[in-house]
C-alpha cells in the first residue's frame, strides 16, 4: 500500500490519503443561460431534469436512486479503465452506487460527445453477459455489466464491475461535462450488482481507514475527493459526527429543523436529508422551499431557479440547518449564485419527491467526512 504522508501544522502524522482533484467547470444550465438558449432548452426537456431517476432491476422490480442533477453539476474527476488506462471524467456521486461510462458500441448522440471505452483495446476486460436499465426522465439508458481494472489516483481495482452504457437518453447526457458516474452510496443501491468501487478498496485493504471526505472550492481548481481519511487542512474547527441511516443505503441524515432569523421555518418537527455530491443545489419539498425563498426574498422564476436582487445579498439573512443539535449556518454568499451577466440565484431548489438533498451549496460550506466504518458522517467548516 502507498502511503502519502501528510505534514499538519499542530500535529504530523503518516496517513494513507488518496487524492482525487476535481476540476470545476461551467454548469449546463451556465452554458446555455449564456448562449441564450436555456428557455428553449427548459421548455422542451421541462420533464427531464429534476426528476428522480428509476433504475429497472432484472426482474423488472423498481428501486428509487436520489436525482441527479444534470443541469448544475460543476465538479468532476478523472479515472482510468483498461490496460493500458482509458481516461474518463466522471461524478464522484454519493448519491448512487454503480460506476458506469460510455461503450464505443453506443451511437447516441450523448455517447458520441463524449469518451467512450473500447474494450477491444484492453487486455484485461472481461464480459458478464449482463444487462441494466435506468430509466430518467427524457427516456431509457441501456447497458452492459462488464469487469475491467479500474484506476482512481493512486488505487487500483483489477477485476472492477461497472456498466457500460450502449444507449443514453434524449439530451439528458449530451451536453454534460462529464463522461459517466462513480457511486459512492451504500451497495444495496447498486442496480448493476456488482461490488461498487469504494467497496472493492475496502475489500482489498487498501485503505488505512474506510472513509472518504470531500472539499469543494469555489474556485476552478482546488477541489478534491479524499479517500482513506481527512485532510485537516480543509477545516476549521471540531468534526460533529452524525449518525447514519444506512438501512436506505444513501448517505442520509435526521436534521432537526431549518432556521431563518431564529424562527423555525421548515423541517418542522424533524425530517431527513441525503448528503449528496451528485446534487450541485439544496433541495427540499416545495412547500417549504417556498417559505425559505419567501423569507430570503427570492422570485421564482419559470426556468427552474429563482432570482435574487443582487444589490441586497448583505442584507439577505443566514439560512440555518440544525442538525444533531449543531447549527450549520448558509450565509447569503453560500445559496446566492452569481452569473457573468451581472443575474444572481437561489442555490435553493425543489425536490420532486420532497426529500432533502444537501447538495453542493451545502457541501461547500462543509467539509464532509463519509465514514463507512462507523456509519457517520462528519461535517466542519470548511476553509
């Protein structure tokens, strides 16, 4: 096992820390809001987008996965597939569990502008006989379970099942930054049945401690997913630990409530929340998102997202979570979005199924430690 030892101010230590740096981009809906052509892309796709998606099983039995958000996502990561090594960006997603890419036998628009694995050119891939189906919102995604060697960082899986993706849906994939997805939810949400990739590295011994953590920068570059433990010197302060629900096999947590100047405004009464990489906003019910837009006065608007006077963001309040008897607070610089063109939006959105997602919004602002070996997740301020 390599080891990268890691020299903290107050404390040093050896620590096998796995780094995976993630790039920054532009979101889909930046990308088009640009290029004026975003309206016309919401409303033809006005179903596509935040909605849940349904992987089919086998037997055709249907399991829900939390959504994905295509059209905010701003973070990716490189990986590697075959011998020799075929580069793929992906999302590092805790929201699901299976780890698929584009197959060179795919002709779908989506595959065609992106990278594609040729198995004909590795030497280590092997064939399942396997199928699966996802189904999303603009239409089915259709695929091959396969095995091949797989290279994240520094750590490498030999014999890794993943999915090949020989149809992809409508324009849901075609203009996204990223090539496939890496899961990192619990394995009894994979829909390919195959071992996910965290858990092969668990499996194998490859990390010192079953954890993996995750820093978001608001700058391009910066960013990065942590496997084998924390780095300190992306935090302030002590780690709160939160229990997790891992029977749902999401990383999802109890919250107490949601605070705006001190007055309980949703979550009343207690809910649950998914922390969620593969989320870039904060997503909640509809009913009580509308009292938080009220509160921070936020304008919906008809293309998904609502506006906010950017002149009054100092005088906009903190937007406070309490979880595990901690508040979190998002300051208006955390949910308020700016745009080049001069616009500012709400980091805040609806979930179709009136879940909580805590998304990137709140992942930027918390360090996120997940630790597979306590079931917990940690959270600090980030820095």
């Amino acid at each position: 096992m390599k080891c990268l030892t890691v020299l903290f101010t107050i404390i040093t230590l050896s620590e096998c820390l796995f780094k995976i740096s993630l790039e920054r981009r532009k979101s889909l809906r930046k990308i088009l809001r640009e290029e004026n052509l975003l309206e016309d892309f919401l409303l033809k796709n006005r179903y596509g987008f935040y909605c849940q998606y349904l992987p089919f099983t086998k037997n055709g039995q249907v399991s829900k996965e939390p959504l994905l958000d295509f059209l905010d996502l701003e973070y990716y990561g490189t990986i590697y597939i075959g011998t020799p090594p075929q580069k793929f960006s992906v999302v590092f997603d805790t929201g699901s569990s299976d780890l698929w890419v584009p197959s060179v036998k795919c002709s779908s628009e989506a595959c065609l502008k992106h990278r594609r694995f040729d198995s004909s050119k590795s030497s280590t891939f092997r064939r399942t006989g396997k199928h699966f189906h996802i189904e999303y919102g603009t239409g089915s995604m259709k695929g091959i379970l396969v095995f091949d060697t797989v290279k994240v960082s520094s750590l490498s899986i030999s014999h890794q099942g993943f999915g090949l993706s020989t149809t992809e849906p409508g324009k849901a994939f075609v203009n996204t930054p990223f090539d496939g997805i890496l899961g990192l939810a619990y394995p009894s949400l994979s829909e390919e049945k195959a071992t996910p990739f965290f858990d092969s590295l668990m499996k194998e011994g490859l990390l010192e401690k079953h954890q993996f953590s995750v820093y978001l920068s608001r700058k391009k570059r910066g960013s990065e997913f942590i496997f084998g433990g924390i780095d300190q010197s992306h935090f302030t302060g002590r780690i709160n630990w939160i229990p997790v629900n891992y029977q749902s096999g999401f990383w999802q947590i109890a919250l107490d409530s949601v605070l705006v100047n001190g007055t309980e405004i949703a979550c009343k009464g207690g809910c649950h929340g998914i922390i969620d990489t593969g989320t870039s906003l904060l997503l909640g019910p509809k009913y009580d998102m509308i009292k938080i837009e009220k509160a921070i006065g936020a304008t919906p608007t008809y293309f998904g997202m609502s506006e906010i006077n950017c002149s009054k963001r100092s005088n906009m309040p903190d937007v406070v979570f309490v979880i595990n008897g901690i508040h979190y607070p998002l300051p208006p610089s955390a949910y308020t979005l700016k745009e080049k063109q001069g616009g500012c939006f709400s980091g805040f959105g609806y979930s179709s199924d009136g879940s909580w997602n805590l998304g990137d919004v709140f992942i930027r602002e918390y360090y996120s430690i997940f630790d597979r070996e306590n079931n917990q997740v940690g959270l600090a301020k980030a820095i």
